[in-house]
C-alpha cells in the first residue's frame, strides 16, 4: 500500500493527486496520494513530524517549500544537493531522503516528443530565465552532455550563477532578455521557463519573435494556459513545439519511480491532462 502525498502552498488545485492515482493504477499498485496543505501561519517543523510519524512512503515538495524542507531529512541525492531544492521526498529504511526531479523529468518529456535532439549535443539551447526551474534544466541538460547553453534573464546575477553548474566543456553565455530578441534565430532549441506568459501574468510573451531556424523547438514550460502566446508565436514561425505539461508528466513518472522502482508508461495520460487543462 503506497502512501504518497504532497506538501506546499496554496495546493488545492494540484494536478498531482490525479496524476498518480491514474500512475498507481496503471502500475497495478495500491495506494493513495493525498494533500497535506501547510499554510505559512502553521508550525512548518510540527507539521513534518505529524507528516513523518504517518505510515508515509514519500511525497512531493511544491512552493513554498522545496528549500524549507532540506534541514528535515537525512539525505539529499546530488541533484538535489545542487539545485539547493527538493521536490521529491522518500522514506526508506527509516531514513527521509530528498531529491530534484524537475531536471530529469525535462529531459524524458523532450526525449519522447523529440528524440533526434538527443543526436548532436552541440544543438544551441537557450534558455529564458534564471528561476528554480531554469536552474533544474540547465544542470540535466549540461549533465547529459550539452555544450552551448546560453542564458537570458532580466537579473543577470540570476542566470551568472547557473551558468556555473556547467560541465568541463560547456560553454554559456548569459545576457538579458533584450539582447535574447535579438538572437533567437541562433537556437536549435529555446525554452521559456520565466512565469511570464502565465494566465495570471496577463499572457503577454517574454520576447517577440521575428525569426527562428529551421526545425527549432520551442519549449514552453508554463501549462497554464497550455499554448501560451509564445508557443502561438512560435509555431506560426514553424517552430515545433513542446509543452510545458509534458514536464510535469514526467517529472512525476520519476518521483513514482523513486517511490516504486517502477517506470510508468504514461501512455494517454498527456492527452488527458491536456483535456483537463483545457477545461480549466
Ligand atoms: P521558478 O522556480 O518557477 O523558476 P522563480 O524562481 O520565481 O520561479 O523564477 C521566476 C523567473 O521568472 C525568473 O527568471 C524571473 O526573473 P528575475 O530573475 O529577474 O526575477 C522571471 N520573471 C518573473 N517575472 C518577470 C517579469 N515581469 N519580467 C521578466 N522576467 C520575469
């Protein structure tokens, strides 16, 4: 019987309850996941211990809590230690361990819509923002082998500090988003992770698109809504697109296999989260 669940705040509208109640059921597995809102006026350290004395598997960390979390378990795994930032705890042998999974989880979602990407990791990826997201995909895709990752971001600080997770041979530039609108015809593959383009941000793009290369990938990794006005943009520019629902399919396929030991085909699941976005 898994016992999963979620810490964070505000998480009543979380997609992750479906997501694995239909990933335990796909993978023939008992279980439920179930929210364990902590609002900021509560005791966050009574509130992991009542957490931790339950008969707990894991569970997800969402914002505000990816960092808080750190000092409460016993372990991080490396990516985690990097990113300073947990999203994914599980309890073994009566230790708490914490992981990152948003990195990898990336990956999966751009290896199954795109796997040609993969053949030459000299490709140039830009990457627009230098939030906690920016730093998860900067780091897989330098881990995977990636060389020319640039990053564009309104606090230049921000993105200086993730250009140093690189690998030996990477090579990264950083410069604003200004200067990105300038250049966006430069990428094989570019991906907006800044929360602007949000519905809530009033859906205007970061950059304006003019021009792009041939067979770029454009990536979005706002899911609400799911084509935001870049993508739009994009795709009228021929871009090929990924969508930013895709990483939080698979993000969550590997914190269920950190959990499980199972890796879960998502079969239709993409299409029904997008449904269920779309209804939203
Ligand atoms: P996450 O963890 O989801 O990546 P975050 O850490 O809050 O979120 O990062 C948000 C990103 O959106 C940052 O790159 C932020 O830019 P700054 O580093 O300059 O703050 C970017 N962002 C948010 N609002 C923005 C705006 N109005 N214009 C440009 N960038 C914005």
């Amino acid at each position: 019987m898994y016992q999963l669940g979620l810490i964070g705040y505000p998480i009543q509208h979380s997609l992750s309850p479906w997501i694995h109640h239909r990933l335990l059921d796909n993978a023939g597995l008992e279980g439920n996941y179930r929210l364990f809102e902590i609002s900021p006026e509560e005791d966050f350290a009574e509130k992991i211990q009542e957490l931790k004395s339950k008969e707990i598997k894991g569970f997800n960390v969402t914002v505000p809590y990816k960092q808080k979390i750190i000092p409460y378990l016993d372990g991080l795994d490396s990516t985690a230690e990097e990113m300073h930032a947990v999203n994914t705890v599980i309890h073994k042998n009566g230790k708490w361990y914490g992981y990152n999974t948003d990195g990898i989880g990336y990956l999966r979602s751009l290896k199954h819509a795109y796997p040609d990407f993969f053949n030459d990791l000299k490709n140039k990826v830009l990457i627009l923002g230098a939030g906690g997201a920016a730093r998860a995909l900067f780091y897989a895709l330098s881990q995977k082998g990636f060389v020319n990752i640039d990053i564009a971001n309104r606090t230049l600080k921000k993105a200086e500090d993730i250009a140093q997770l690189g690998n030996n041979n990477s090579n990264t530039n950083v410069f604003t988003i200004e200067k990105a609108n300038e250049c966006l015809h430069n990428y094989d593959l570019i991906i907006q992770t800044t929360s602007v383009g949000m519905k809530s941000f009033g859906l205007k793009p970061i950059v304006t698109i003019e021009r792009l290369k041939k067979d770029v990938i454009v990536s979005d990794i706002v899911y609400q809504p799911i084509v935001t006005k870049f993508l739009q943009d994009a795709e009228e520019h021929g871009a090929r697109l990924l969508f930013g629902h895709t990483m939080l399919l698979y993000q969550a396929q590997y914190a269920f296999e950190i959990w499980t030991n199972k890796r879960i085909d998502l079969k239709d699941m993409e299409n029904e989260l997008l449904a269920i976005l779309e209804g939203r």
